[in-house]
C-alpha cells in the first residue's frame, strides 16, 4: 500500500477521531460507517464493510456515559481496515483476512483508551488557563481557549491510529507467517462468535424487560422464516 | 441591547456543535458551553460586564451533548432577561445545576442507549448482506432526531427559556428509551438468527442446530455481566477453536 493511502486513512482517522467527542458527533465515527469510508478510499468498500459491520455489532452495547471512556473502537475500525488492505489477499479468504486483521487490531486499541485519557487531562490545563486570564482582565482570549482542545483530541486520535497500523503491520506479518494450517475454518467460526459475543454483551448490560423472550421469540420465528 | 437574530441563532447553533472539544474531568463541558454563548452573550451585554459574565459560567456543567441545545437555549434567555435587568425567576446557575444532570441521564438513555443500538442494529441487517446503504440508513435513522433536537431544541429553549423543561418531559424520552430497547432485542433475534442460520446451511446443517445460540447467548451475557470482558471473551474463543483444530 502507498505512502499516500496510509495518509488517506490518517485524515478518515482524525475526522472521524474528532467526530467521536470534540466535533459534531454525527456518528461517523461508529465502526459501521468509519470501517466502510476507509475501505471505500482506499479502494474496497466491502472489506471495510465487514470489518466495520463485525466490530459494530460487538461492540453495539458500550455506552459513553458520564466520564467512562469506552473503547477506541473508531481507531480499531480504521486501523484494521488500513490492515487488511495492506496484506492483500495473503493466501487468505476475504473473511479470514477480515477476521485475522480485527484479532491484530482489537487488542492494540486498548491505546486509545490511554490517549483519550490523556487528551481530557490535557483539556483541564485549559481551564487552569481561562482563570489565568480571567484574572489578567484578558476575558476576550478565554473562548478561543476552548479550540485547542481539537488539537488534544486529534493528537490522541492519530496517536492510537499510528500504534494499530505500526504495531499492527509489524504483527500481521509474523502472524501470517505462523498462522495454522486450517486458519480458515477458525476463522469461520470467529466470524459468528462476534456477533454472538456482541449480542450477549447487549442483552447482559441492558436491562430489558421480557428480554429473553422477545430474544428466543424472534429468534426462533426469524429461523424458520430464513 | 442588540436583540437575539437569525445570524446570532446560526452562530450559536454551529457552535454547539463543538461543545465537547475541551471536554476535560475536572469541568467537563463548561468552556463549551461558555464558547457556544459567546455570539449570544456579546449582543446582550456591554464590554465592561462580559468579564464578570465569563467566570459565572466557568464552573462544573455536563449534560447530554444533544439535549445542551434546549439548556443553552434556555440559559441565553435568562442571560438575555438578566442584562435586560428583568426581575428573575430563577437563577442561572440554579437552573443549569438543577437541569443538566436529569437531561444527561434522559439524553445518554435515549439516544446512547436505544436509538444508537438500533440504528446500527438496522444498518447492519443491510450491512450483513454487503450493501453499502447499511452505513448510510445507520446514519439517516440517527441523525434525523439528533439534528431536529439540536435545532429545534435551541430555538424553543430561547424562545420558552426556563420552561422548556415542560416540553422535554413531553418527550418522554424514558419510555421512547424503553420501546426502542425493546425493538432492540427482537432486531438482534433476527440478525442472529439470520447470521448463524446462514452459516449453518452453508455448512449443510439443518437449522434447529442453531437453537442452542439461545442458551449459549444467555451464558455469554451472564459472563459480561460479571464483568468479563467481550474481549476477553473473543479471544478465549480463540484459543479454544486453535486447541480444538489442532487436535481435529
């Protein structure tokens, strides 16, 4: 993949890293859309369609509520993507590529979770900052303080986008020297345990009424009808 | 005084949009909010008064980033009433404290924790089956209400000011929230049922085989309930396949 395209994904990386708290919040940053944008510049939408789809899903249940700060999995959705298209076909199915590139690019994220972190705490000093101006009488310059906080979070968003890809590339090539024989019957399997994991998740952290039976109804009705 | 106008509207509005870039533990949304006022603040009061009008708002406020728009509609009058020197009904930093935590409850339930869920629960049934429009239906279903309650939400916060409480409990976001939930579920039956179902006929299996995703589904949720991460999970998953493939 070219110099270019890496710095194609950094920008959907920082629009769409900015999109999740700092800017809009139009929801650009979830992985369903995130995913799909990088693939389709870079060349193949589906890839990153179903890399996008697999991690939406997994992780549909994570709230950001409050001062918890949930995973990156806008940066894990970005990065996987730019990693399965660098590795091209590898040897693999499409969905064994897709599968292996999320295996790399989820536990790699946990990054973003430090440097959202770190950009919030960045944040603060800006408020140590408004007082001091206050204080000075210079009460014009306290608003546009507020715009350096794009920069924080932006930082933070092309820092945990250059620890998946960097680190990320370094991975996938050892492990696609590894991987076993039959990898692509694991992989199979794992494209339903995301899924399955992510609804469990769902239906576990909400608490909804009837949950389990409007679950096994529809289920069950939705079985007989496909 | 310079009376509220489209101009000033529009400037309000596309900064809200930025109220969460110096999101920071200690204030969290203040120096947003304050950002967002500014156009509005700069035509109610005279130069010699915004200082003292600047640090008034410079304390703790957190709120829903959607339901801010009605808040900072409201909050804008009161500040437009207070230069006016109109008496007061209730103090700007009383209605903030007393309104901001209910509406970021109201707002992280209904559209963090129902209507997001759906949405990509829908998007994904197109995404599922390759069609790029999964992304943009997801995208359609959340924003429509999202920018309605950013728009529509300023202009009756200014116009109502502290009223405005009154029109979002109509909304009843709580029990929207519920129902929405509830769709939710029924959304992942099919979308499982769809995915493994699949699978299974690929693999030739009849499809009563996939009726124990119900237990191990409930299994899984006991496990995250117990706080045992998804990823956890996924990657325990894994090491189980490559130990049973290894020795198939």
């Amino acid at each position: 993949m070219s110099a270019g395209a890496y710095l194609t994904a950094a920008v959907v990386s920082l629009w769409c890293g900015l999109d999740r708290t700092a800017v809009g919040q139009f929801m650009v940053c979830r992985p369903i859309v995130a995913a799909p944008l990088t693939g389709w510049l870079l060349g193949d939408p589906l890839v990153g369609l179903k890399i996008g789809a697999l991690l939406e899903l997994l992780w549909v249940g994570r709230l950001p509520i409050g001062a918890a700060i949930p995973p990156d999995d806008t940066q894990v959705a970005v990065g996987s993507t730019v990693l399965a298209l660098a590795a091209g076909n590898a040897g693999l199915t499409t969905d064994s590529l897709v599968v292996l590139s999320l295996l790399v690019g989820l536990p790699l994220g946990k990054a973003g979770e430090y440097f959202d972190r770190l950009a919030r705490l960045w944040n603060a000093q800006l408020l140590t900052r408004a007082e001091f101006l206050l204080d000075a009488g210079q009460y014009q310059k306290v608003p546009r303080l507020h715009l350096w906080g794009l920069w924080h979070f932006g930082i933070a968003s092309l820092a945990t986008y250059g620890i998946i890809v960097g680190g990320g590339t370094l991975f996938m090539g050892w492990a696609l020297d590894h991987l076993p024989d039959r990898f692509d019957a694991i992989a199979a399997w794992l494209w339903l345990a995301f899924p399955l994991i992510g609804i469990s998740a769902t239906l576990g952290i909400f608490r909804i009424s009837r949950s389990l039976l409007l679950f096994s109804c529809s289920f069950v009705i939705a079985l007989l009808v496909f | 005084m310079s009376r509220w106008n489209r101009k000033n509207f529009i400037l309000v509005l596309l900064r809200t949009f930025m109220l969460q870039a110096s999101w920071n533990f200690e204030q969290m949304q203040s120096l947003g909010l304050l950002f967002a006022m500014v156009p509005a603040l700069r035509r109610f009061y005279p130069e010699d008064q915004l200082l003292a009008v600047y640090r008034r708002h410079l304390v703790y406020f957190n709120t829903h980033p959607y339901l801010a728009s009605p808040l900072l509609g409201a909050v804008l009058k009161l500040e437009r009433q207070a230069a006016e020197g109109a008496p007061e009904e209730i103090g700007i930093h009383e209605f903030k404290s007393a309104v901001a935590a209910p509406c970021a409850a109201m707002g992280d339930g209904f559209f963090w924790g129902a209507l997001r869920p759906v949405a990509s629960a829908t998007g994904l049934l197109l995404a599922f089956r390759g069609s790029l429009w999964g992304p943009v239906l997801f995208l359609f279903l959340f924003n429509v209400p999202h920018l309605w309650l950013r728009i529509v939400g300023l202009r009756r916060g200014y116009d109502r000011g502290f009223r405005v409480v009154e029109n979002i409990q109509r909304c009843r976001f709580p029990d929207l929230s519920m129902r929405l939930k509830q769709l939710l579920v029924v959304l992942l039956g099919i979308l499982a049922a769809w995915l493994i179902g699949d699978r299974f006929q690929g693999l030739g299996w009849a499809s009563m085989w996939a009726l124990p995703v119900i237990p191990l589904t409930l299994l899984l949720g006991f496990l995250v309930q117990k706080r045992i991460s998804p990823l956890v999970l996924l990657f325990l998953m894994f090491l189980a396949l490559l130990t049973w493939f290894h020795w198939n």
